[in-house]
C-alpha cells in the first residue's frame, strides 16, 4: 500500500515521523496538506560537497510543520523550525 492510499485510508490530522532517513511519508503528507512534525534522533552526516546534508535538510525543512531535534548539535542541521 501506498501513504497516499493509506493517508486517504486512515484521514491523519497530524502525521509524526520519528527519524530522518524516512522522508516520502513526510512528502507525501505534506502534498496531501496533512500537518507534519518531524522527530530528528540522528546527526545528518556530510558527504561529499554536503550534498546529503542539504537535501535532506531541505526536504524536511520543506514538508515540516514543527522539526523536534535531540541535542543542540543536532539543532544546528536546521534553519528555523527546530526545538
């Protein structure tokens, strides 16, 4: 099943995703304008040219309602929403 089929399926108010290397479901709630409060527990890892960082960084940012981090240090991987 897909999260569209099961976003329309179960009609979330709110959908929490609990880490950062699951990003279509936040995606895919945020297209379907389904609030989003992302759960960060990891430190997003630079690559090479941070590429990775930035993406994901972007891509959560993007589709998050509400971004809730675990330490400082993870606070610093985002611009604006984090607590």
């Amino acid at each position: 099943m897909t999260f569209y089929r099961f976003f329309n399926l179960v009609k979330p108010g709110l959908v929490v995703i609990n880490t950062s290397t699951t990003i279509v479901p936040g995606l895919m709630a945020k297209l379907m304008n389904i609030p989003v409060v992302w759960h960060v527990h990891e430190i997003i890892p630079d690559t090479v040219l941070g590429v990775r960082k930035c993406l994901l960084r972007s891509l959560i940012e993007f589709s998050s309602k509400k971004i809730i981090v675990e330490s400082q240090y993870s606070l610093k991987n985002f611009n604006n929403k984090s607590e």
